[in-house]
C-alpha cells in the first residue's frame, strides 16, 4: 500500500470524530511490530521517529527512515511517516526527503515570542515542502523571573487564549495541548483537564493532539479522544513491552546469546501492546 500521510490520516478522524493512534520507534523491530498490529486490526497507523531517535542512531536520519517507509509500503493498512519533536532546524530540512510528510516542531521550550517566531519560521519552510506541521503550547512561564514552563512539566497547561492567539501567528496544521499527560510516564495514573479540552476544542480551528498518552489510562484516553483530541502519540508503552519481555526471556535463560531470540519476545510483546491501544483509541468515537 502507497505511504500515506498523517496530514490526511488526522482529516479522517476530524471526519469521524475519532483520533488516529501515532508511535514513537526507535528499532526495526518495533517497526515492525507497530505495522503487524496495524494489519491484525485493520487501523491505520502513525510511525514516528523523534530527534532523540535520531541522536540515539548517531544523527543519522536516513536509515531508520528508509527501514519504515520500506515497510510502509509492504503494509496492508495506511502508514504514515512523522518525525516528532524537532527543535534542531537543520533535522527539519532533512524529513521531506527522507519519506516523512509530517514533522512536529518543538520550540514549547522557548519564551512565548520566540516560540512564536521559530515555529512561523518552521511552519513556512514545512507547508513550502510539502509537510504537515505540528506544534505545542504549554503555560508559559517567566514570572517572578522564571524561565518557560515545559508542556510536559507537572501542572503545565495551555491557557485558551494564548492558543488561539498562537495558532494565527504561526500557521499550523495541528496544535500538541498541555492537558494533564506527560512524556516518559511508566504508570498509567495522568489526570487529563477534561474541561480545559473541552474549552480548547471549542475555541481551536485545527486538530488537537494529545502527547504522552502511555500515562493514559484506557477509560480517559477515549474520553479525551471524544472530546476533541485527534491525533493520540504513545511511545514509553512500546518501550515498556519490549524492554520487559526481554528481560524475561533473557532470565529463562542467562546463557542467551542469540538476539534473534529475544528481539522476537520483544517484538511480539510490542504488537500485543500496540493492538490493545489501537483497540481503545478505535472504540473512542461515540457509535
């Protein structure tokens, strides 16, 4: 099946009602895994590779890229290709020509106006190649003499008005909310703002999308998902199947040398996981 792009998979769930489901890869594997549980449940799919991906494969872009657009293009279902959380311009550049047709830009870490100016300056040379661009707003810090406040730091949120203000100055395609979740969370414990959502759907003339969804647990991820957020990235989750059945299968035998042994208990561990998220994000949308 062609690449397709997240772009027109998120118009889909603007249609629906509904979200579309987008993990972070770091691993053939996990690749892999991502797609064979895409194809067992027939959802489309979102693979995404982040700048500390990336970093990881020592700045190099391309071969992890070409890895998943190649398995893209064997897959059964629709698979797009995201390169998420750029804050290295230079990184931007190099997606459109790697297969990617979306890239989340991340300058949440920077005081409000140059936030503003990076991500404008972002979004143009994005939409000018071809590529969707998504973006985030947390609070905004630097009261009393404090730096910007993190999206994903504990109690940060994006204030409405700040929002709507901050999608018209940047041109955006989708907009990452501070809603309550946050990155690299091993339990499933956050507690999403439902009223802050439902203010920012409202007021917000674009996708919304929700990062750090592996602290999710079930019942409220598709309570935010009918609320208005559609796009839904999960990445710790990935980690934490594969990471766990490795480490099993490496304690049943500590002789083990072979990988093909335990990336294959990973990688079954990742697709389980990977179909039991696609199947809540797909059964969000009020029926």
């Amino acid at each position: 099946m062609p690449l397709t792009t997240t772009g027109g998979l998120v118009a889909e769930a603007v249609t629906h009602r509904g979200a579309v489901a987008a993990f972070n890869v770091v691993t053939l594997e996990q690749v892999e895994a991502v797609i064979a549980a895409a194809e067992a449940v027939g959802e489309p799919v979102v693979l995404q590779v982040s700048e500390n991906a990336v970093k990881f494969r020592a700045g190099r872009l391309r071969p992890l890229a070409a890895a998943a657009v190649s398995a893209a293009r064997s897959s059964e279902v629709p698979v797009a290709l995201h390169l998420d959380h750029v804050k290295d311009e230079a990184l931007l550049r190099e997606a459109a020509d790697c297969g990617f047709g979306s890239v989340m830009f991340d300058a949440a870490h920077l005081p409000y106006a140059e936030n503003v100016a990076a991500t404008r300056r972002a979004a143009r040379w994005a939409h000018a190649h071809g590529l969707w661009l998504e973006a985030e707003l947390g609070e905004v810090g630097g009261k009393d003499g404090r730096g910007p406040l993190d999206a994903h730091a504990p109690g940060a949120r994006t204030e409405p008005g700040e929002a709507v203000r901050y999608v018209e100055e940047t041109g955006v395609d989708a907009l990452a909310v501070a809603i309550g979740s946050s990155h690299a969370m091993t339990s499933r414990d956050a507690v999403i703002d439902h009223d802050l959502l439902a203010a920012l759907h409202e007021r917000l003339p674009l996708p919304l999308v929700l990062h750090g969804s592996s602290g999710v647990a079930d019942e409220d991820l598709q309570r935010a998902v009918r609320g208005g957020i559609r796009k839904v990235n999960i990445g710790t989750a990935l980690s934490i199947a594969m990471t766990g059945a490795i480490r099993a299968d490496l304690d049943t035998d500590p002789r083990a040398v072979d990988p093909r042994r335990y990336l294959t208990a990973g990688r079954r561990a990742v697709t389980d996981s990977v179909v039991r998220l696609l199947g809540t994000v797909a059964a969000a949308p009020l029926r």
